[in-house]
C-alpha cells in the first residue's frame, strides 16, 4: 500500500500488529526479532509515505492523519513498556523514530 503512495492506509493495517506483540518475548536473533525489523521497515516507510501522501493532498485528510499517528503513537509507548518490563529490545525504534519528527 505505502508503494502505491497510500500511506495512512499502510499505518491503519500494521498498527494493530505492534498490539499483538503485547506480552511477547523474543530472542536478539530469532525469527520473530527478524520480523518485527520487517514490521518496523513497513511502518518507517509507510510514515514517510504518509507524509508525501498528504503533501501531495495540500492537507486534505489532516484530521484523519491525526488520528492514525496519534494511534500509532500510543501503540508504540504501549509495547515499549511492554518490553521494557521484560528487558527485552525495543523492536520498532524506526518507525518511533520517524514519528517523532512527523509534527502534523
């Protein structure tokens, strides 16, 4: 979807994946560590599109850019606690990254 420059759509379906990482562990370099850096690469690249998406709409669709990011956001502060309880490494620090400078 971010591809075909649909970006928010993107952030609207991986959102709920960082949910279903809740209460998980994980080892440094297993097949689910492999796959959340998959996940984080999709998020961190549907952020950027998401951004061109709505610089090419001149703003249109601010209000719903709003809401997906702040979703976005409290998922990723909630599995950051969620692994930090269990000292495990924070998996989605791209895409945490990127929506940090994404001030909309």
């Amino acid at each position: 979807m971010y591809g075909a420059g649909l970006g928010l759509t993107a952030l609207r379906y991986l959102t709920p994946a960082i949910q279903q990482t809740m209460g998980l562990q994980w080892e440094e370099d297993d097949e689910m560590a492999d796959s959340l850096a998959i996940l984080d690469s999709d998020m961190t690249q549907a952020i950027q599109s998401g951004k061109e998406e709505l610089a090419r709409e001149n703003g249109a669709g601010l209000n719903e850019a709003r809401a997906v990011v702040k979703e976005l956001r409290l998922r990723l502060s909630e599995a950051s606690a969620s692994v930090n309880a269990w000292g495990g490494e924070f998996p989605f620090e791209r895409a945490e990254s990127s929506l940090e400078y994404w001030k909309i």
